[in-house]
C-alpha cells in the first residue's frame, strides 16, 4: 500500500474542496431489487416482497481534480405506485 492509497482510505478529506459530480455521459443501469408493499385486499391483509425495478446513474467523488470514488444512486420515478 502506498501512500496515496493509505491517505484515500483512511485520512478524512477537507469537506469544502471535495464535490460529488455526475459521470458524463450519464452512465445508467438498471437493477432489480426487493421491495415489501403493503397489499390490502377484502381476504388478505399484508405485506409482501416483490422485485421491482429501479434505474440508477453514476455520481462520482472528486477531490483536487482526482476522481476517489463512485457511487450508483437511484433516480426516482414519481409517478410509479
């Protein structure tokens, strides 16, 4: 482990000089994951998981002009039910 390495992973970096930026072009997947609704019908009141699917982007972490790390975030449908 070098010392750049070592200073990314364990040394906290000065909040007013790192920034979150979104990858260019927006780089998008999509991803299945389980999500408990609430079904309410007259014979079953309850929860149950389904797989619903959500579409992410990728944001990435930049400090003094390095990129340090990347994260997917999801993009919200508001529309969905």
């Amino acid at each position: 482990m070098n010392l750049r390495e070592f200073s990314k992973s364990h040394l906290p970096l000065p909040t007013g000089q790192t920034h979150w930026r979104k990858v260019f072009p927006a780089n998008l997947r999509r991803v299945e994951r389980e999500v408990e609704r609430y079904k309410d019908h007259w014979w079953n009141r309850r929860y149950t998981v389904v797989f619903d699917t959500f579409t992410q982007e990728q944001w990435e972490r930049v400090h003094a002009g390095e990129v340090i790390n990347t994260e997917w975030r999801d993009i919200y449908d508001y529309g969905r039910v």
